[in-house]
C-alpha cells in the first residue's frame, strides 16, 4: 500500500530533512487512547463574500485502532460557544490508518444553518506524534491540507463497581438511590446531625431570588434533601414552592440565570420521586430548555464572556452540564442537536477547557481565587459529582481538578474561625470551608485525612448559609471513620504552579500563626477574563498578622505590593529566571516582568522590572520569618514616564516609619522593615489598612523580618545592592541579581 505523496512529504517539511516514516504496517497499540486531530483550515464561512478558513479540532477515543463512533470538533476561532458533533469509522489500517470522519458543522450557536462535512484522514504515528493529510468537503467547497495530532491516556477514568444508570432513577447526582438507607444512617451520627442543624439553620435565612448568587434553588435542594431523608412530603412541597418563585425570577443575566438552573436540578434530583408526573415533566422540559441556552451562550452585549478561561464559563456550563445530568433516560421532544447525552458531552468539554486554561498544574485560577472557587461551589463541583455518579467516569484524576483542593490546603490560614488565604483578584477573597466540604465527593481519598484535619474547628459552620446545597454533600461524603492528619503528610511547605507563574512558601501546618508567603508571576495572562496588575506582587501572613497584604481592589495598582509608576501601566507578566526552595518552606523565587512601553519623541520607551524574593523559615536570622526584597529596574529609567517609580506594600497593621525602616504592629508581634538602598519613606490610610510609599533610584533591597519578641539587628556591610546584611547567623547578599541566603538548605528544584 502506497503512502500518499503529501502524507510522505511531511516530516521532510517539517523536521528539516529526516527520513519518513516506514512503510511497515502499524502496530495498532500505538493507536490507543484520546485522539486529538487538528484539520489545517478544516472549516470556512463567509467574510465580505469571501471565504475564511480556521482550523478544526477532532476529539475521537480509541482502543487499538478500534474508535467509539462518536467524534466531536472544536474550531474557537470559528465559533469558541460550538462543540460541532460527528461520526468516525476506520477505513483501512496499514502502512496508514484511514478514517472517515462525518461532522456537523454549526456556525453559529443562535442560527439553525447546519452543514455536513465528510473528511477522508490518512494518518501515521511519528516520535509520538500523529501526522499526514486530509481531504474533504463542506458546504460545497473541497477542503484537503495537513493534519497532525497528540494521543493521550484514556480520559475520564471508569469509576470502580460502578452501576449503570437506571431509567427515571433518581437521586442520581449527589448520590445514588442505593446510598439512601446508609445515609439516614449517617445522619444520626454526631456529625450528621451537625450537618443536618446546619442545614436548618441556613434554611431559615432570607431566600435571594435575585442578585449575583440567587439562591432559591439551593434553597429548594436543602428542603428536598430533608424531605428524602425523612420520607417528608411536606418539606417536598415547601421546596416546590420556592422553586415555582425561583423560575419566575429569571436571573438578569447568564451569570445570574446559572445558579438557578444549579439549584433546580439539584431539588428536582431530590424530590423526583415526591412530584409526581406532571410536576416531574414541566421540570424535565424546563431543565431541557436551560441547559440548551446556557450552553448557547449570549451576545457581548449582554456581557457574556464565553471564553474558556472566564469564571463565566465555568458557571454556565456546569450549570447545563448538571441540568442534563439530572433528566438523562427522561422523555423530551427529539432535537436534532440538543439531547441530553449530547449536552452533557458538550457541558464536559467545555469545562474541560476550562480546567485545561484557567487552572494551572497545581491549582492556581487565572481569573483570582475569588472567581475561581465561587463556580466551583455554584456548579462545577456538584457537576463533576454528579457526572462520576450518573455516568460511573471520574473527570477529576488526571485533570487540574484534582490539584485544587490541595491548592487550598497549602494556603489557607485560619483566623477568628474562619479559613483564609493571601488572596489575589477581585474582591481579595475565597469561598472558604465551603471549598472543601462541598468537594468532598471528588477528591482523591488520599486527601481526605488532611481535609479532615483542616475542618476541626469548624464545626460552628461547616458550609456558608448561602449555600444550603452542600449539606447532602458534605453528609453523603464526610469520612466519618477517617483519623485527621495533618498536611505535612502529603504536602510540600512550597507550592508552585508553573503553568500560572505562583510561588507560595509555608512554615507549617498548625495554627493561626502559620506563616504562607506568595508572589504571583502571572505567566499566562488573558484578555477576555478577570485581570489585576498583581504582576510580582507579594503576600506575607504570619504569626497572625497580614503583613504584605492588600486593600480590596477594583483593580488599582496601588493596592498590589510591587514597583509601580504614576503614569503608566502595570506590567503584564513575569517570567522566572531562577528558584530554589528547601523543605522547610524556604525558598528564593527571581523574576523578569515584560517592559512597560510609552510612546517617547523619538523611540517608545522600555521599563522591565527584576525582582528577587526571598523566605527564609530556618529561623538562622533569630527570626521566625524573614523576607527580602530585592527590585532593579531595567530599561529607560531617565524617561519622564519612568522618574517616579514608587515601591508599594499594602498591610493591614499599624505602621511606623524610621529613617529608611518602617516597623509594622499587628496582633502583638512586628514585622522590622530595613530598606538597605536610601529611600524616602511615607505612609497613607487605606480601606482596610495602611499602604508604605517608598521611593528612590532604580533599585530597591530591603530585609524584613516577623516576631513577637525583639526584633534580630541588623547589620549592613557596604552599600545599595553591592551590600552584604548579617542578620543573626544569616547572611543576604546580591549576586547575578538575585537575592542568595547563606545559611539555606537548598534542594533542586
């Protein structure tokens, strides 16, 4: 069999020259696993009557050459709101593996137009890559170019002894109708009835028909969790109620709509069995209906932002992915399009993206903590969980998913019971407990200890009143028979996601005087999500104080802690230049911002920021914290733009200023600020604290230190960063332009 001229072509235009690939029949187990074909300019549509083409995505699962029949394409630039459905079948497998793959192409997701597309694919494996060419058809025009290609393990992963799904079986989402006798069980037990009065008690808060979260749906899914524990057709029907004035209050907007249809699938799942058929069937059509439209998407102009890293997304599509969950084997009008398996697929994908571009490989949200854990409360997680119990496929293992809870736990610290972290993004702030409870059911076991050891102490509030949906949650999940552990176990003291750009260093996992340090790179930012000028910008807690803080932003860069200047914008991202970190928490992170560009009379002028930070936990300075700060500037700095540059640091203490020091009072201990460059010193009231103002030169090379007792001396040898500064048996000096410690056990990173 002869392999196409194009198809032999390939890795001799590619690869420079090497030789292409054997002519000898492929091993079929080199075909196994999740295909991801990309069609060079497979799809087109008009533009000013001419025709664009963009490239095609194809999604296929295989085993051994032999592929599920179900094949879904994505082209973002085409339309990013479309999953476009098809069909694959193997043709011949060789010297080559020929597919047939039979789309329907959807332009747009609020037009009916549907074209078919049929394309011929002629594919090779090659140094762990799938290359070669495809020829087709759409919408009347011949398409043929090159194709190439990944193969990944199988993903999702099968749920162990799982159960198929039953007609008209429900509940379905939170837990199985086989779980009910063990669950009323639990709810006996000491913890479930901590759990169930906690429920109680949110039920009787006020009920948000509207705003940003309405939660009357949530409302309705912790009366139906009652009703089914107790046999109880009277809380059934309060939750009847309540939802007949949740879906006369539409939200404003996609945003607002999301934790509606959320809230309503969940209660629907409950109380199925308690509606009877006509209260079953409006529900059924109206789920159906929502999901449609929250997997459409909306205009701009109605500010929805369908882009796979927004908070938006996340919450739409979790949304339509669990109100599909909850009426699969219902009976619906047929779509040719819209079904409740499809939607479900196309709801997964598009979480999948988002986890894919919003999360980073251990945890860290693009959009900010706030807009990254609140989707997962509304929707996301009760989706995955929903999907693992309805579908018997975990989406979590081997997704960033997983990394999330763990995320949390490296960096909360607990302070007047409550959990909170050095945030970053808008509104300075997370979901809190409600994060782990309500996640309980998808962690990997093995978390569960650690978990468990984070929640003592809460047992006044186990999840936010707001949420009253994550009591059968925490009930069906909680490890009653589970000793707590502590962290350390699993967790390093340094936590560093190097897809995002985000360093957190901890000193220990015990109390609220743990340490947690943090400076965020922002290596991948986006256009079309939340974004702060939080560039470099460093967080310090500990001993109980907010040290390096902030104020809560809207987006000034003022309230960040970096080098910023009056006139201009902030940077847009960090890349590292080096790290080093030692078990004990400590660690150096360096790194080099992009150029901040003006427009100059002759040139535009160029500003890049290198920033050195150092923690130190190994407590050789005779202080439990100590931090230091090197900053150089790099660039035009003569250009008027760039005169005034002003070293930031926001703080929730009290502030006193020395000659060039500062001393910080928070919670009976001090953070000792020593700025060993000369600078001018000033100080101003905040929000929620005060803000240090410090300017100077181009360079700034300061030393702090966090204690209860006196704080260590500290001795200068030399001057600006050609200084050496001894404190207690630590010694800090400036070299290649980065902050080094001498009494650090470093390992490699």
């Amino acid at each position: 069999m002869k392999i196409s001229p194009f198809l032999a072509a390939i890795p001799l235009l590619l690869l420079g020259g090497t030789s292409a690939p054997s002519q000898e029949t492929i091993d079929p187990q080199l075909l196994t696993g999740n295909l991801r074909l990309t069609l060079k300019h497979g799809v087109w549509k008009l533009w000013q009557d001419q025709p664009v083409y963009q490239d095609l995505t194809l999604d296929l699962s295989c085993d051994r050459a032999v592929c599920q029949p179900s094949v879904w394409g994505y082209a973002p630039k085409f339309n990013q709101e479309v999953d476009h459905q098809g069909t694959v079948k193997t043709i011949k497998l060789d010297n080559a593996w020929r597919l047939q793959v039979k789309m329907m192409i959807q332009s747009h997701p609020w037009q009916a137009e549907v074209r078919e597309a049929i394309y011929n694919i002629e594919i090779v494996p090659y140094q762990d890559q799938l290359i070669g060419s495809y020829q087709g058809t759409l919408g009347g025009r011949r398409r043929h170019s090159q194709v190439n290609g990944t193969i990944s393990p199988l993903w999702p992963n099968p749920v162990p002894n799982y159960h198929p799904l039953q007609a008209r079986e429900h509940p379905r989402l939170i837990f199985r109708k086989s779980e009910l006798t063990n669950l009323r069980e639990k709810a006996k037990t000491p913890i479930g009835q901590t759990i169930i009065a906690q429920l109680n008690n949110s039920l009787q808060e006020k009920i948000y028909y509207d705003g940003y979260v309405p939660n009357g749906g949530y409302h309705a899914t912790g009366h139906c969790f009652l009703a089914i524990l107790n046999q109880d057709r009277k809380s059934a029907e309060t939750a009847w109620e309540i939802l007949e004035k949740t879906r006369k209050n539409r939200g404003r907007r996609i945003l607002e709509q999301s934790p509606i249809v959320a809230g309503v699938a969940l209660a629907y799942d409950l109380c199925y069995d308690f509606w009877g058929e006509k209260r079953q069937q409006e529900i059924t059509g109206w789920l159906f209906s929502e999901s449609k439209k929250l997997l459409k998407g909306d205009s701009p102009k109605n500010d929805w932002n369908g882009d796979t890293v927004s908070n938006w997304n996340a919450r739409a599509r979790g949304a339509a992915g669990l109100a599909s969950l909850a009426i699969l084997k219902e009976d619906l009008p047929p779509d040719p399009l819209y079904y409740p398996p499809a939607q479900v697929e196309m709801a997964k994908r598009h979480i999948e993206r988002y986890f894919t571009t919003a999360i980073g490989d251990r945890g860290f949200g693009t959009e900010g903590d706030l807009y990254t854990t609140e989707p997962m409360v509304l929707a996301v997680f009760p989706f995955l969980q929903g999907y693992r119990n309805s579908l018997g496929l975990d989406l979590v293992t081997g997704s960033s998913a997983a990394q999330l809870i763990p995320h949390y736990l490296t960096r909360i610290v607990p302070k007047n019971g409550q959990l909170l972290i050095p945030a970053y993004g808008r509104h300075q702030m997370f979901v809190g407990v409600s994060l782990l409870t309500i996640g309980l059911g998808i962690t990997d076991k093995s978390w569960l200890p650690a978990i468990k050891w984070r929640l003592q102490g809460q047992e006044k509030q186990l999840f936010h009143p707001h949420y009253p949906h994550i009591a059968p949650f925490l009930l069906a999940a909680y490890p009653s028979n589970l000793t707590p552990e502590n962290p350390e176990r699993q967790l390093s003291r340094v936590l560093v996601d190097q897809q995002k750009g985000f360093y957190a260093f901890r000193n220990r996992w015990q109390n609220e005087e743990d340490f947690v340090a943090s400076i965020y790179l922002k290596q991948q930012p986006f256009v079309r999500g939340w974004s702060f000028p939080d560039v470099a910008s460093v967080r310090i807690w500990g001993l109980g104080g907010h040290w390096a803080s902030f104020e809560g932003s809207e987006g000034d860069w003022n309230s960040e802690n970096t080098v910023t200047f009056p006139k201009t914008p902030p940077w847009s991202q960090a890349k590292p230049i080096s790290f080093q970190s030692s078990p004990d928490g400590s660690g150096i992170i360096t790194l080099k911002t992009d150029k901040i560009r003006v427009k100059g009379a002759n040139k535009p002028a160029e500003v890049a920021l290198v920033r050195s930070f150092a923690v130190d936990y190994s407590l050789s300075s005779g202080s439990p914290g100590l931090f230091v700060l090197m900053d150089k500037l790099l660039g035009e700095v003569e250009q008027p733009e760039f005169i005034n540059k002003t070293w930031v640091m926001n703080t929730q203490g009290n502030v006193t200023l020395g000659k060039n020091s500062f001393t910080i009072t928070q919670n009976r201990a001090t953070m000792q600020g020593t700025f060993i460059t000369p600078v001018t010193l000033k100080v101003e009231k905040t929000n929620t604290g005060e803000r240090i103002l410090a300017t100077g030169s181009e360079e700034f090379f300061l030393v702090m230190t966090v204690q209860k007792s006196r704080p260590p001396a500290v001795k200068i040898i030399g001057k600006g960063l050609d200084a050496i500064v001894q404190i207690g048996s630590q010694e800090i000096s400036i070299i290649d332009g980065a902050v080094r410690l001498k009494e650090i056990n470093f390992q490699e990173p």
